[in-house]
C-alpha cells in the first residue's frame, strides 16, 4: 500500500508568515510554488500526497490531518530573525522518535543539497514553536526551516537552488520510509 503524505504549507490567508525585505517575497508565497513540486515528484515515487494550507484560520485542521491517517506530515517554512542568522534546521515533537528520524532525514538531505549552516534538529516541547501542531498530530510530524528568508544570502541561496531543495526533501522523505 502507497504511503500517504501531506505537505502543509506553512501560514496561509493573510498572515504571510516572515518575508525577505530586499525583494518582499513572503514564505506563503515561496511555500505555495514549493509544494506542488514536491508533491509532483513524491506522486512520480507512488506516494499519495495531499497539500495542506490553514487558509484564514489561526492554525492547521488537526482534526483533518488525523482523520485522513496520514503516515507522515511535513510542514513547509522559511526561517526568520534579525537578518543575519542563517542556516537549516528541523523541528520535531521532542518525545515523537519517529518524528526525529523524520528530521534526521530531511535535516541531512537539504544541509547537503543547500550547502548552508547545519543548526541540527529541534525538539519542540510544550510553549515552543510549532508546539501545538506537532504535538497534536497522530502520524509524525515535522516542521522543516531550510534557511533564513529575512538573509538575503540564504534566501538567494533557497531560490537558486529551489529545484534541488525539491529533490532533497523527497530524498529524506524516501530515506525515512527505507529505515
């Protein structure tokens, strides 16, 4: 039987989540283009794969993502903070082992295919960010933040090789289910 997989992409409606001020480009707006290609090359690997977006709401359809059973969930973003931080990190439910291998895998996968600062995984525990959706989801969960969008060079670095971050995330996501 297929796996089943959803990419959810991160914000939605007008929170735009963080966004880079030399170009104004949003992580919705680089998400959404992200997502269906990730989808179109996880499908060509016999996944089914649905995409997720909250849309207007103030957070995921938990009750959704549990109910179609899932056996991953992987949340697309971009990281932010002062301009200069930089690097890839992934974030997991910090008592989900599954969740962590998750991570591991997709954590290796775009440090090697990005090139940037290798920041490791991120067990989240209750109050953390991402908290209430890796938290609340049955399949494993992870919350993927492949650079710094609000660093101008990471953000370069993330549309230049757009393509191959593609490929990347479906290579962990292939790793993870080989294991």
């Amino acid at each position: 039987m297929s796996k089943r997989i959803c990419l959810i992409v991160g914000h939605g409606g007008k929170d735009k989540g963080a966004y880079n001020k030399t170009t104004k480009e949003t992580e919705l707006d680089y998400n959404l283009d992200l997502a269906p290609k990730v989808k179109d090359k996880l499908i060509e690997q016999g996944y089914i794969v649905d995409i997720h977006n909250r849309g207007n709401a103030s957070s995921e359809n938990i009750h959704y993502l549990n109910k179609v059973g899932f056996d991953i969930i992987v949340s697309l973003h971009c990281n932010a903070y002062n301009g200069y931080a930089n690097g890839t990190e992934v974030l997991y439910w910090n008592t989900s082992k599954k969740g962590q291998l998750l991570a591991q895998a997709l954590q290796e996968n775009i440090v090697d295919t990005l090139g940037l600062a290798d920041r490791g995984l991120k067990p989240i525990k209750n109050g953390d960010r991402g908290a209430y959706l890796l938290r609340r989801t049955n399949a494993p969960c992870v919350i993927v933040e492949p650079f710094f969008i609000d660093n101008d060079n990471d953000f370069k670095v993330g549309k230049e090789k757009k393509d191959d971050y593609v490929q990347a995330i479906v290579n962990g996501i292939n790793k993870y289910f080989q294991e």
